[in-house]
C-alpha cells in the first residue's frame, strides 16, 4: 500500500503544478516565528530542547489522525491519507519547474527573473560573476533535490505518513531559519533557535542526504561522483548539516561531469547544465521507485 501510495503522490507531484501554492503553508510560518522566540525565554536549557518541542505541535496533528484512527486506518482509508500528506511534504515547489523557470529567465534575458528564479533555488542572493551562479544553482539544485523529494520519500518509506510530515516539518523549520538568517545579514551574533532547527534538520537529512548522493553517482559519472565524495570527506569540522549539502552540492556536481564547450556563451551553458541537473535527478527518481519496488515485492515493507 505505501508503493501505491507513493507513486500516486509521486504523480500527483508532476501533474497538479496548480496547486503547488497550497503547500507552501505560509500560514505555518507565524507559528514557527512565534516558536523561534520563545526559545529566548529557555536560556538556561540548550536551544533543541524548545526548537524539538515545537516541531512535535507542528507534528502532532498527523500523529495524531494516526494514533485515532488506529486499526481503521488500514487499506484505502491509509492510502488517501498518505497520498495526502504526501502531497503537503513534498516541495513546496516542483524542483524541475523550478530548474525550467531559470532556464527561461535566461533565455529571455530578465535579470530580475533570472535573480527571483536562482533565488528560489539557492535560498540566498545571486553571486555577481556568471560561472559561480552557474556553479551554485547547479549544487543548490541537488541540495534542494533532498530536501524536497528524496529525504521526504526516505521518511515516507521507513516510517509512512507519520515519518514524511516530519521531516517536512524540520524543512519548514529550516527555509524559516534561513529566511531569519537572511534578515540579519551583516549581524555578527547567531541565533540559537535558527542554529538548532538546522541542527534537527540536519540529523533527520543525513541518512537519506547520502543516500541521494550514492544516487547521483548512478544516476551520472560514477568516476566523477567518488571523486568529489572522497575530496568532502576530509572536512569533518562541519555540522551535520553543512556536511550533508556539501556532500550533496559536490557529488551531484561531480556525477553531471559537465565542461565548458567551445564558444559556449555564459547563458548556453547555464541552461545545459540546468538541463541536466534535471535529467539526472528524473534518472535518479526512477532509480528509487524501481529500488522501492524491489523492496516491497521482497517484503522489506508493506
């Protein structure tokens, strides 16, 4: 039934782009605003006490539905719920309509779309110089690729609808205290409850962040990919966090093993390897789905 599921909501993620708006939830942000300011009124207590505290309220409603529900929520009543948390824990956006809108943007020439599009991809403002936007959208876009589909479905699997709310919950978290932190640009002091949602995310995307990554290097150029994998393993001074979209940012890189061609222009290789990067992860999807599905005939889950 989690197969069934998952590949409904997998499609659904493809074809219902004109719903995407509902789940950016925005109306959560408040929430997590008010939450990230409390923590201030627990000083004498580590900031992940609090910042897990209020990821469990933002959970609560699914756990919930499931723990009420109990032996009734079984066949397509389970179904329908996981399809409908499914579709709320992915994204918010579809990364490839993303990917296409910059690819767009470049193509008409509209530097303030190209700016809002490579935004939405890399959460911070666009570089100046043309290679490094080039090379941060194309590992923005592996990063977020985790972020929004893959670490979701990993959850999903291990745990079903329970396991992929909450790590969409963390997500949220996460883009808010990245938002916050994008806010206080220039202030030299850190802030705990931001600090302490990238650390919760952090943990829950560092099984499935390598995962990914060990995706991306048989999705793309193996050769390449454990290269660049070998090269992020010996920074071990980073968060659990930052080494998991470093891990990601580089070896996805590394897998689409792309080069500059002769007379390319900046534009004609932003969009080339944009079009890979989307190939690649399609590639690595079906990977995943079909792994999945070897799983489940197995009886690894039901």
């Amino acid at each position: 039934m989690k197969l069934i599921a998952l590949l409904i909501g997998l499609l659904i993620e493809r074809l219902a782009t004109q719903l995407f708006h509902l789940r950016e939830l925005r109306w959560l942000d408040h929430l997590i605003d008010a939450g990230f300011r409390q923590v201030g009124r627990f000083g004498s207590l580590p900031a992940l006490i609090p910042v897990v505290l209020l990821a469990a309220i933002l959970v609560l409603p699914v756990f919930l539905v499931i723990f009420i529900a109990g032996d009734k929520l079984s066949g397509y009543p389970y179904m329908v719920l996981a399809i409908l948390v499914l579709f709320f824990s992915l994204g918010p956006k579809d990364i490839g309509e993303e990917i296409d809108e910059y690819c767009n943007a470049l193509q008409s020439g509209d530097a303030d779309e190209i700016s809002r599009s490579t935004r939405a991809l890399t959460e911070k403002d666009p570089p100046q110089d043309s290679d490094e936007r080039i090379r941060l959208v194309e590992e923005a876009a592996c990063v977020q690729a985790n972020n929004r589909v893959f670490a979701v479905i990993f959850w999903f699997v291990l745990l079903g609808p329970f396991g992929a709310w909450s790590y969409r919950v963390t997500d949220l978290m996460r883009r808010r205290a990245v938002f916050g932190e994008s806010r206080r640009a220039g202030e030299s002091r850190s802030n705990r409850a931001s600090d302490a949602a990238r650390l919760l995310h952090g943990w829950l995307a560092w099984l499935p962040a390598r995962l990914t990554a060990i995706g991306f290097a048989m999705a793309g150029s193996f050769e390449s990919a454990l290269g660049a994998w070998r090269n992020v393993a010996s920074q071990a001074s980073l968060t659990h966090s930052e080494q998991s979209e470093l891990l990601l940012a580089r070896v996805g890189s590394g897998a689409l093993a792309l080069q500059r061609g002769d007379d390319e222009s900046d534009v004609e290789r932003a969009i080339r390897g944009a079009g890979a990067v989307k190939e690649m992860l399609f590639r690595l999807l079906i990977i995943w789905a079909a792994v999945i599905a070897a799983m489940t005939l197995y009886g690894f889950f039901l």
